[in-house]
C-alpha cells in the first residue's frame, strides 16, 4: 500500500486506553457512546478483559450489547 492509499482511507474505529485504571476511559467511553446514540451513529463497543462492570454500562447508554475480546 502506498502512503497515497493510506491518506484516503478512513479510519472506521478507535481504541480509548490509558497506562492504569481509574483514568476515566469507561467515562469517556459511555460519554461517547450516549453522543452518539443520541445522533443515530450506528457503533459497536468492545472491552477486553474479565471486567462485568464496563460491557453493562457500555449496553446503557448504547442500547447495544458490548462484546469482550
């Protein structure tokens, strides 16, 4: 792929991380993810690891089940 092809792509996802816990990244996320179901944005959340807390919030305020990978 030429560096071109890598400009016109649009991205179609993003990650939110941090170095530890209790940073605020299920806040950002459930904050994401009402804004965007408040506008119709259709998305899709995922968390990894054995967390049950985060993929519950995620589904109330996506209206979406959050898969764990």
């Amino acid at each position: 792929m030429d560096k071109t092809s890598i400009i016109k792509t649009k991205p179609n996802g993003f990650i939110i991380s941090a170095f530890d816990s209790d940073c605020g990244k299920t806040t950002i996320t459930n904050m994401l993810l009402s804004v965007c179901t408040q506008k119709n944005i259709l998305l899709q959340s995922y968390k990894i690891g054995a967390d049950i807390f985060d993929p519950h919030s995620h589904c109330q305020y996506s209206n979406e089940v959050s898969l764990n990978l």
